[in-house]
C-alpha cells in the first residue's frame, strides 16, 4: 500500500504544479521563467487539499477551471472569496441547478481549453529538440487522463532529444537526475 500512496502523492504533486504553472502564466505572474512564490502557492494548496480532506469536503486546489476566472480578470483571493459567496448562494437553487446537463456545461469546459491551449504558442516549434517533448506532453495529458504522466513524458524525452541535437551540456544536471525518476515512476506505475 506504501508504493501506492507514494505514487499518488507524486501524482498529485505533479499535477497541481503544472496546473499552477499554466494558471501563473496566463495571469501574467511568470517572469524571466521564474514564479514568485511558488513555495507559498504550493503550500497553501497542499493545506487546503489536506483540510478539506479532514472536514470532508471535495479536494480544495488549483484546478485548470480557474483559467476561465484569470479570463475574465480575477487573479486575487477576493477572486476566490466572491466565487464561494456565490456557491454559497446557489445551494438555495440546487434542485434547479440539477436539471442542468453535460451537454450545458460542455461548452464551458471547451472555453477553458482553447484557454490552456493559448500558452502553447510559446513553444518553439521549429526546434525539434524542444518540439518532440512538448508535444508528448500535450498529447501524454488527456490520453493518459494525468498531468502527471503527460509531463513525465517531457521530463524523459528532453535530454534525448537535446543529446541527439548535441545539446546535452545546456541540460541542467537536474534533469538528467529527473530523468531517471520519472523512467522509475513510469517503470512501477507500469507493474
């Protein structure tokens, strides 16, 4: 049960912080490639994931759906606290809101994808050691049903293809380290 528990706590690490990473971009808050923070961001969707468990309530994180909030120009806490109000509000209308369908909140979930698609033109396209991992990653995530697994993906195919483009020195070492983790995490995820 441990190895299970442990795949899942990596699982879940990995997909809140791409989920973190994508939100920051969006709302602007990544500069020179660095997000302020970030120790903080993690550490609060780590409690609230960890105190909403303990109450009982759904998990509380970052989810992809905030980019359709970071749109529509809600990048603070107050953000967040209007949305709560406003589900707190809905309760007093949830035998009707239990009519609405999939087929009504579809389109919603497709805003929110062009919406985490926006990023990818930042990609370098025209340099396949750059191209191949990130497109593995894009395609890894929803045939995988896991952020994790998609940008583990990446994080193995990046130093092959900058070695096959005699890149390998500008290869952080740390990447040659997570290479072999995510060979690991793939290997007994796999059996």
């Amino acid at each position: 049960m441990g190895g299970g528990v442990n795949l899942f706590i990596s699982d879940v690490f990995f997909d809140t912080a791409g989920t973190l990473v994508g939100l920051a971009q969006q709302a602007g808050y990544i500069k020179n490639n660095q997000m302020p923070r970030v120790g903080k961001a993690l550490l609060a969707d780590s409690t609230g994931m960890m105190v909403g468990s303990l109450l009982g309530t759904s998990p509380v994180g970052a989810y992809v759906e905030s980019s359709a909030g970071i749109a529509v120009g809600g990048r603070s806490g107050f953000a967040a606290v209007t949305t709560g109000i406003c589900f707190l509000l809905a309760l007093f209308f949830s035998p009707l809101l239990a009519v609405v369908t999939s087929q009504v909140t579809a389109p919603a979930l497709i805003i929110v994808g062009v919406l985490m698609a926006q990023n990818l033109r930042k990609i370098a396209w025209e340099k396949l050691e750059i191209a191949i991992p990130a497109f593995l990653v894009v395609v890894g995530m929803p045939l995988t049903y896991s952020i994790a697994d998609g940008m583990s993906l990446g994080f193995i195919m990046y130093p092959i293809t900058m070695l096959f483009a005699k890149r390998g020195k500008e290869v952080h070492p740390l990447m040659y380290g997570l290479f072999f983790v995510f060979i690991g995490f793939i290997w007994i995820l796999n059996y």
